[in-house]
C-alpha cells in the first residue's frame, strides 16, 4: 500500500500501458481518475479500479484540448479534493513516412497529443499541485525519444520533446515540492503493439533485436511507474528511466534490421 491515501490521475488509461498503471496504483492504495479519449474504454478500467477497492473516477478527455484538460482538473478536485499524482499516458502512434513524404497532419496530430496533451495537463495539474506544494508528475515517452527510430515519422520526435519537458518542469517544479520524471518503454505488449508487429516476420526480427528475448509487459512498466510515485524514489526528479529488455543498448541489431527492410 505504498500510495495509500493518494489521488493519481492517468491519461490514456482505457487500455495498455494506461490501465495497467490504474490498476496498479489501485492495488498500492490510490484512488484512480481515468482518463482516455474513449469513455467506454475508461469506464471499464475504472470498474476494475472499483472492484479492487479503491474510488475511482472515469473521464472523457482530448488531452490536445485545453478546455477539455482544465476541466479534468477542476472535475478531479471537485470529487477527491486533491490530486497527488499525474500520469500523462496519452499518446498516439501510427506508422508513417519518411520525413521528406511526411504530411502536416500526421506531424500535427502526434505532436498535439504527445507533446502538447502532456504540456497542457502538466500546466493545468501542475497549478493544483503548485497550490498543494506537492505533487508527482510522471510522463510515458519512449526509447525512441532517446533514438530515432527510422520512418517512424514524427513519434520519435514527439517522444524526444516530452523527455525535454519533463526535465523542464522537474526544474521549474521542484521549489514546490513537486518532483518529475520519465519512464521509456521499449517493445512493451499492448494492443497497440499487437498491430504495429501484426507481421510475424516483423514481431520475430524485432523480438530478436531485444537482448531479453521477449516483448515487455504493461504492467512492468506500471511497477516502474509504482516507484517514481512513492517514497522510495523521494530523492529522484528530472530523469527518463528506460524500460526495454535492453532494446536501446542493441542498436547493432536494430540498424541491421532497418538494413534489411524489416524495421519500417
């Protein structure tokens, strides 16, 4: 029960990664506020919030929209009082284009729910925190924020932005007792991920690029995110803890799949 007490709200937490870190923190004590774009989605993990003893809250929510974000916000506090913990979850991936046939929409829309649906709910949870003079934000971006991972479009560099903001606002934030971080995940299986490595070909080269042989869980990550929101990590803020298998140290493995056309 190391969040016991808490109020945590997670963005993108009808499905993956997102649930996995709601049901995880219900268990450590929290009580739950999720959030993601399909309400349905968020009302089915919020019942399994429910049902492992905690309050819960489902919202619908574009994090890309600022109307939509602020009244998150003001609903959360309204209900619970209080907001303890952030998990900008939200993302969105698509496998696209070289850069040079890239389109502005596709740009666009990952950059407004990556980075810009993480910027809004850091301003509009962090002025709450701010008030509170504690708080824990904690921001989903990726090893392919680390390195750019070829014809990915504008994920990597969407990714890349949201570990430069959680090292902004670990340093602007923390005055105010309010500690940020990153996690990375690597090859994590998520529905997401069962449709990007459909291709058996695919999920096999990738699986073998991995030093640990296998594809992540959710809720490792979820473990990870249990850490950087409890005491036992108080004296870390400013950091992007990668979760991958190793992924990101076996670059010779995956330049050689991107040699071999297996990697796009």
């Amino acid at each position: 029960m190391k969040l016991k007490g808490k109020v945590a709200i997670v963005t993108g937490a009808g499905r993956g990664i997102g649930r996995a870190i709601s049901l995880e923190y219900a268990r450590e004590g929290a009580d739950v506020v999720v959030s993601d774009i399909d309400l349905q989605a968020a009302t089915d993990a919020a019942k399994e919030v429910r049902s492992l003893g905690r309050e819960e809250l489902a919202v619908k929510v574009d994090v890309s929209d600022s109307t939509e974000v602020r009244e998150m916000a003001e609903n959360v506090l309204n209900r619970f009082g209080k907001i303890d913990i952030l998990v900008n979850n939200a993302g969105f991936f698509k496998r696209t284009s070289p850069i040079v046939d890239l389109s502005e929409e596709e740009w666009d829309k990952a950059m407004d729910v990556n980075l810009k649906g993480t910027f809004l709910c850091t301003k509009y949870v962090g002025k709450q925190m701010t008030k509170q003079r504690e708080g824990l934000i904690i921001n989903i971006a990726s090893i392919s924020g680390l390195m750019p991972f070829v014809h990915w479009g504008p994920y990597s560099p969407s990714k890349a932005g949201v570990i430069s903001l959680t090292q902004l606002a670990a340093l602007e934030l923390a005055e105010y007792n309010i500690r940020v971080n990153a996690i990375c995940p690597g090859p994590i299986r998520t529905p997401l991920t069962d449709i990007v490595y459909a291709d058996k070909k695919l999920r096999e080269a990738r699986i073998k690029s991995i030093p640990l042989n296998r594809f992540g869980e959710a809720e490792e990550v979820a473990k990870v995110a249990v850490f950087l929101a409890c005491e036992d990590s108080s004296y870390m803020t400013g950091h992007a803890i990668v979760v991958d298998g190793g992924s990101s140290k076996s670059t010779f493995h995956l330049i050689d799949m991107i040699t071999k056309g297996l990697f796009r």
